[in-house]
C-alpha cells in the first residue's frame, strides 16, 4: 500500500479545508443545530467537506469515506477514510481560533495514517503507522511526567448528553482535586495531538465519534499514547469513551474516572 501517497493525499486534503476555514472565519452566513441547541453546523463545514471530499474522491475513487457531515459515501471496501472538516465548530462560530481539520486513513478497520490541521495556529500533526509522529515536521513525544498531580489534563463534555452531566462532573471533580489544573478547550482531535505532543498529560471524554477520534488515535499512537476505554480495553473508534494518556499517569487516570472507586486522592 502507498502509504507516502495517502500520507501527501490527506496533508493536501486537510490543507484545502483548512484554506476554506481561513477564507470563512468571522464571515458565517448560516449557523444551524443538528441534536442540540449545541451541536453546530455551519457553512463552513459544508465548505470544507465538499472541498476535502473532492480532493480524496479524485485520488482514491473506489476508497469509501465517513465524514461527520455527509455520512457515508462511496463503495464498500477495506479502505475509508474518517474526516472531521471542523473540530471545534462551536469555538469556530464564536470566533475563537481554537479548531482544526482532521483526515484519517483505514484499511481494513485499522487507522494507518492521521493528519490534524490547526489553521490558525499553523500547526500540522502528522502520523504514519510505524513512522512515528510528527508537528510542522519536527518528532512530538508524549510527556514524563509520572503522576497526576503534577499533571495538565484536558477533557471535553458531549453536546447532546446533558441530562447525563452529574457523572462527567463528578470525573472533572475528581481530576481537578488531583492534578495540577484541567482545561476544557472545545477540540477533541487538537486535545489528543496536544497529548501527544507533551502539552497535556492527559485527556478524557465520553461519547466522541469516529471523526472525532480517528486521526488523533494514530498521532498518539506514534507518540507513544497509551489509549483505552475507561474499563482499559484498548480503545477502538466504536468505544464510547477515551482516555488518552503519557502511560506513567494512565492507571491513576483509571482510578480517577472510576465514580464507582471511593478512594480519595489528595
């Protein structure tokens, strides 16, 4: 498999994105909700799908693709791509430069390359399987830093889960009482890069989607990440919650986000 070629295929799909991000950005015409008053969806998501899918269709024709806007396209076979054309729509709307683009390639359900473009930041996280993990083409390592509290930890909460908040705020409070501080910035795919690249420790969220994780998963990977489930099954796209870790603090991260678990860190 061309690796290299998919690898170029989805910087330059990511970059088209990320150019009709740029080009819309404090100019929305149309912002709209999809499950909740929350969830957004605005023309320049719709811009940057079409441009992205244009780009992979062109070069991969019989490649399927999962895409959060469009849905599911093109012919059943072992390769996919996931693509998130803006992660952190509501940041986006309200003018926050805290977003990004995301492009991931599968074969045969395995995620074997990630890209995640930060536009405004001018930040490229790029991951091939076995190649290790790069940001504006430098390697990135996840920290050493060995227990939670002296930890920098990120989550996110879920737009259409509201009525299910007491738990994903009893973790928060547990994670705060023990780390050095948390920070929620509205951008799983950009969180689990920022894991990767040593800036957070870790990160943690329930009830993400494949696009919201599948490029991050193989740039974490390569970062030497540890990634499961909160029951710490290793994670896969269909699991319904992640945390993404440096392995030092992963196990005390477990206790942590076990509600069910009394015992008290101070």
């Amino acid at each position: 498999m061309e690796l290299d070629r998919i690898k170029r295929v989805a910087v330059a799909a990511a970059g088209k994105g990320g150019a009709e991000l740029t080009r819309l950005f404090g100019k929305l015409s149309r912002v709209s909700t999809k499950k909740s008053i929350a969830d957004l969806v605005t023309d320049a998501d719709i811009a940057a799908e079409a441009v992205i899918l244009k780009t992979l269709q062109t070069a991969f024709p019989d490649h399927a693709v999962l895409a959060e806007e469009s849905g599911v396209t093109g012919k059943e076979t072992d390769h996919r791509w996931i693509i998130d054309p803006l992660d952190g729509t509501t940041n986006y709307a309200h003018g926050l430069n805290l977003y990004c683009v995301s492009v991931a390639f599968a074969s045969a359900g395995e995620i074997l390359v990630g890209v995640i473009l930060s536009p405004p930041l001018e930040e490229i996280f790029i991951a091939v399987k076995g190649g290790g993990a790069t940001l504006n083409g430098k390697p990135i390592r996840v920290s050493d830093t060995p227990r939670v509290e002296e930890s920098l930890l990120v989550t996110g909460f879920p737009h259409a889960e509201k009525e299910n908040m007491g738990p994903m705020i009893q973790r928060f409070a547990r994670c705060l009482g023990a780390s050095r501080g948390v920070r929620r910035l509205g951008s799983a795919a950009l969180d689990i890069c920022y894991v990767a690249a040593g800036r957070f420790d870790a990160f943690w969220e329930q009830y993400l989607n494949p696009w919201d994780t599948a490029a991050g998963y193989r740039i974490a990977s390569e970062a030497g990440a540890t990634l499961t489930d909160f029951d710490n099954d290793p994670f896969m796209l269909e699991k319904s919650s992640l945390l993404v870790s440096n392995g030092h603090i992963h196990e005390e991260m477990l206790s942590l986000l076990d509600i069910n678990d009394e015992t008290t860190f101070r």
